[in-house]
C-alpha cells in the first residue's frame, strides 16, 4: 500500500479505443492530466477514437507527463481531422438567420 507506480497508459488508451465511450467512466480518467482529459471528451466518438490512436502515438516517444507539459505544441503539429469541427451538422448558422431578419425588415418599410 501507499506505493507509487506508473500507470500503464498505453494500454489503458489501447482498451479505450475499442470502447471511445467508457472514458468518461474509466476508473483511471482521474488520473489524466487535465488538458488531455478535456481533449479526450469531445462528444463525436469518431474524432475521440482519431485522439486516442494520436495519443498512442505520442505514447511510443513521450510519457504522459511530457505530453500534458507540451501539449499545445503537439496539438498545433496534429492534422485537421482531430480538431474541433467548426459546424456542427445541427448548429444555426447565423449568418444566413440574419440575412433573414435583414430581408424581412425590407419588406415591412416598402
């Protein structure tokens, strides 16, 4: 007891690739630095997954340690298919809702 030891993420991130969706739940998600716990939560399961093989990846020349303290320069080298969508497919686009407002004012003042 009251012994330290590293925790195995390699194969801890292996298991939750099957599984995207157990992150959320896994008992060693309390472990996670901060930062790459709130990258791994993003709700579309396909990115998450795209994540966790990244962060594999970065597993095979970095620890878990090195990768919280420098992680936004890894995440600038990453692709665009891991990052953020812009639009999400249920999202309003305001633009084209205020283009609306703007044609229906028109119509009332003529």
């Amino acid at each position: 007891m009251n012994k330290k030891r590293d925790i195995p993420w390699s194969s801890i991130l292996k298991s939750w690739l099957h599984k995207p969706r157990v992150v959320n739940y896994s008992r060693y998600s309390p472990y996670l630095p901060k930062r790459v716990f709130e990258y791994l939560k993003i709700d579309d399961l396909s990115i998450r997954k795209e994540r966790i093989k990244w962060l594999i990846g970065l597993l095979a020349n970095h620890d878990m340690n090195e990768i919280d303290e420098k992680f936004y320069d890894f995440i600038d080298q990453q692709s665009d298919q891991l990052k953020e969508p812009k639009y999400h497919p249920f999202d309003v686009d305001w633009a084209k809702y205020d283009q609306l407002q703007i044609a229906t004012e028109r119509s009332e003042t003529q």
